[in-house]
C-alpha cells in the first residue's frame, strides 16, 4: 500500500515538473483538476486519501481551491506556472539550508533558482537546517533580505509560507555556523 510520503513525492513529480508524464494538464496558475489527478495516479487513492495527504503535510506544499475541485503545488515549479504572488517586505532575515559541500559555489555566485522560479527561503534557521540536511551536511545561510529589498530585489510568500526571490546575491549572505 502506498504511503501518504508515496503519494506526496508522485504528486510533487506531476505538479511541480512533469505533469504530460501523467496525461495531466495544469492550468496557467499550475492547477489541475482533483479527479483528473486520482485518475492517473499509479497508486490506489480517492478524494479523502488526498485530502488526508494535503492536510497531513508538515511542509504543506500543496494546496486545494475553496470549492476542493482543483489541486496544485505551492512552489517548486520547474514548469512555467503563474502562482498570482504578489511582492512582499520581507523579515530583516530569512535563511537557506544547503550542504556544505555547496559552500565555495554559493559563496562565489550567490544563492540561483537553478531550475525552478525560485529560490527558496526560509523564515527561520531550525527549518533552513532541515531543508540543508537532505542535501548532506548542513549549513545555515543568513540572508540579509531587508537590504535586499531596500535595493530593489522582490520576495514573495507561498501559501505555505515559503518565502522566494530570484536570487540571492554573495553580498548579502552571512553563514550561521
């Protein structure tokens, strides 16, 4: 039987990066249709079980329309979407988590979204550090955000509180270490 962790990554693959490879279609603000989704999925799951996924999720990456007919990921995207974020002040500081091993690289060219919309922030060191140990041994970023807005950089919040920007310049990041 599949576990809801099964059933969240096969929904991040879909909706964040490849939804053709499940006969999906999303709309231009990365929606898709709930039962269009139960359809294609490889593993039993029905409506509760997705809700169940969803709401269950400590990283709460997706997301249900009010009327629960449509379905989509927060961020992550590496397929064009339009999530409607709007600019946002961001806190004085925000942090990114990422592997030691990706230290030189981030210090000589900043922190890139790669091949997603973003780059991915967090609002506090404790989840950062969480975010970095997936990556290897971690490190804590701080970023100065406030000085990045003041000199025209955008930040946005997900719905999952998630804060993004296009990319975060050497200069305004300090290790937490």
């Amino acid at each position: 039987m599949a576990t809801d962790r099964d059933i969240s990554k096969y929904m991040s693959y879909v909706l964040r990066h490849a939804p053709e490879s499940a006969g999906l279609q999303l709309d231009a603000g990365g929606w898709c249709d709930v039962e269009a989704l139960i359809a294609a999925a490889p593993m039993p799951l029905d409506r509760t079980r997705l809700a169940q996924v969803i709401q269950g999720s400590d990283k709460q990456r997706f997301a249900l329309s009010p009327d629960g007919s449509l379905v989509r990921a927060n961020q992550g995207h590496s397929i064009p979407v339009d999530l409607g974020l709007v600019p946002v002040p961001p806190p004085a500081q925000l942090y990114h988590g990422t592997a030691r091993a990706n230290l030189a690289a981030i210090r000589a060219e900043g922190l890139k979204r790669g091949s997603r919309h973003h780059v991915h922030l967090s609002p506090d060191p404790e989840t950062a550090r969480k975010v970095g140990m997936r990556h290897g041994t971690p490190v804590v970023l701080i970023v100065e955000s406030s000085a990045m807005a003041l000199n025209g950089h955008d930040f946005f919040r997900s719905e999952n509180g998630v804060w993004l920007t296009d990319h975060v310049p050497p200069r305004y990041l300090a290790p937490d270490d």
